[in-house]
C-alpha cells in the first residue's frame, strides 16, 4: 500500500514499500491533496502491475504518456516505471557530417560541398538541434555569407553566383534530411539562390586570338588541349584527359566524348560532338606523331605534376593575348557561343552535354 505525506512546507508526497521492502517515496510538489491522493492510487496500481509482472492497460498507460519528463523520471526512479527511451536529438553537425560522409563526388567538388558545410556549422552551431531551425536562421545565414567582410586588413565579398552555389547546396542538405525524415520540413526550402553564372567573368574568345594563341603553343599536344576547348567544347581537363583515339570517327567526322562530371546524369555519360574544320588538321597531326599502340590523345595530361592553368597562363602572354577569367571555362563557352548561331539550340545542348 501507498500513503500520502505531507512535508513541513506543505509539499507532499507519496510513500510506498517495494517488492524488497525498501521504503520509497516520490515527491509530487505543492499540490492539492485531491491530487496527491489520485496520484497514491496510480503508485499502487503500478506496483500491483510489477509485482504481477503484467502490462500496463490503455488508461495507465495513457496516463504515464502524459507526465511530463520529470515526473516520469521521479516514477523511473524509484523503479515503478521503466526509463523511457529518449529519442537522439539530431544536430546541424550531425547532419553535416553524415552529408559529407555519404556525398560521391570527385574531390573538387567535395571541397566545394565543404565550404558550404563549414559556413552553416559555424554559423548555425555545431550543437543546435534541426528541429530547432526556422527560416530566419536560413535568411540571416544567406545574408551572412553574402555580406562584405574584413580579411587581413582588406574588404572581400563572395561573388552572387558563389553565394547561390551555396544556397543550392544548402537546400540539397536539408532537402535530404527530410527525405531521411529526420526533420518535417526545410528552413531552406524558400530560401533564394539566385543566378549561379557571373557575367563579369564571361569573355568571349575570338578567332584572330585563337589563330595567336595556337600559334604560340609549344607543341601538337598543347594546340589539341586548346582546340578541343575551343572547338568541340570539350571540359578541361577531365573530358580531354579521357579522349582515346578510338574516340576519334574520322569518316563521320565525329567524336565520342566521355565525362565523368556527367556520369550520375542519365543518358548523359557520352554525347558525340562533330570535329570542327579548325580541329581536324590539329587531331590529324597529333595522329600522325602518335606512337604505335598509343591510346590516349593527349597523354600529357594524364601526367599529375601537369599545371594546366600555369602553362596557359603563359602561352596567352607569349601570344600577346589579352589574359581571361576562368580560362578553360570560357574557351568551352566561347565554342557555344559560335554553335549556337549556327545550329538549333536543342542540337546544340546534346553537343555541350549537361550544366554539370
């Protein structure tokens, strides 16, 4: 049996004896003794249901869901109830982390998911629970990363179209964790990017510069890494390092082109470009150099020490060409650029392949 006790200072609680005869008690607080009393009767119920070793039936078991976690625990710990199972309250770094556990992507691209990953930890906390997100902590985390700040004494700013990578990024992570069920719903979900393409680094390359610069290469291999850029709008350097002269449709006048970055999208792992009148004779020379038993059409660059960007750098200079951002970006939007003038635009996207 179970009995009321009232303290000196008008709290209360119940007593009881367990099945070892230890005497116990749970405090109840300042309450009435109406409800001090009805809670007596649920203590007695509970240890007639442990002491019969028999489940809790709806009513109890209804009324046990409903007391609050303190007072669950005060029952939990006296031994009347089992501890309930807390469930694991998923934080901004757990979801981070487990983001960039399970991303399979190439190693740049990993890098660029991890700045995206590094401002939201450092800005959200590491410890914060999702659940506790709202919109507001994705519009002010936006506006953080989007704001001019002080580095070693220098103003610097992220470009909009850095900023809306990121913004992508953000809301493909928190798009997962509800897919995951891990939350209801995104905070990102609204969240603006804007445009992802910077018009103050587009540029476009001319044919008279084009004739300097491959005039100015060093050798067959280096005009081909050029020229394919250029003219089949190819990705350096990795659609070019894959190029074999199997590859090569010299009759049709084709060639077969093989991207990693594409790979994930379906029916986008190889498109055919066509092998423009400016490419040909630059592939026919570097054919005709190529040793027997030769595969790759420009073996230089499966060479890791290769430093494409610094090379270039310097053949632009030697040509007396003005130098342009994203250099290898530009030649293969340049080559878009000339294609699409001339050929339907749907053509043209199965030439040039996906965005990414």
């Amino acid at each position: 049996m179970a009995g009321v006790s009232r303290d000196a200072n008008g709290t209360k609680r119940v007593l009881f004896t367990d099945g070892d005869g230890e005497r116990k008690a749970v405090r109840l607080g300042a309450v009435s003794v109406k409800a001090a009393e009805t809670f007596q009767l649920r203590v007695e119920a509970l240890l007639q249901d442990k002491e019969l070793g028999r489940s809790h039936d709806a009513e109890m078991s209804a009324w046990l869901r409903d007391r609050s976690e303190r007072m669950y625990d005060r029952l939990a710990h006296v031994g009347l109830v089992e501890p309930r199972t807390k469930a694991t309250v998923v934080t901004i770094g757990m979801l981070l982390d487990r983001f960039n556990a399970t991303a399979v992507v190439k190693s740049s691209t990993r890098a660029a998911y991890k700045q995206t990953t590094d401002s939201l930890r450092d800005f959200l906390g590491a410890e914060t629970p999702l659940e506790l997100l709202t919109p507001a902590h994705a519009d002010n985390w936006r506006k953080s990363i989007a704001e001019t700040k002080i580095v070693d004494n220098k103003e610097k700013k992220l470009a909009a179209a850095t900023v809306a990578k990121r913004v992508h990024v953000a809301r493909a992570i928190f798009k997962r964790a509800v897919r995951r069920g891990l939350i209801t719903s995104s905070s990102f979900g609204d969240l603006r990017a804007g445009a992802q393409s910077n018009p103050d680094r587009a540029y476009y390359i001319t044919v008279e510069s084009m004739r300097s610069i491959l005039a100015a290469c060093p050798d067959d291999q280096w005009r081909a890494i050029v020229a394919l850029s250029r003219y089949a709008g190819l990705r350096c350097p990795s659609e070019i390092v894959a190029l074999r002269w199997g590859d090569v449709n010299w009759e049709r006048g084709r060639l077969t082109v093989r991207s990693p970055k594409t790979a994930g999208h379906e029916g986008h792992a190889v498109r055919m470009v066509p092998i423009a009148p400016e490419l040909r004779p630059i592939l026919l020379a570097l054919f005709d150099q190529a040793e027997a038993g030769s595969e790759m059409v420009v073996p230089r660059l499966r060479d890791p020490r290769m430093n494409l960007r610094t090379h270039f750098q310097r053949i632009i200079a030697k040509a007396g060409v003005k130098p342009w951002p994203r250099l290898f970006h530009n030649l293969r939007a340049s080559c878009a650029t000339d294609w699409v003038e001339r050929f339907p635009a749907h053509v043209v996207a199965g030439w040039l392949g996906p965005a990414r």
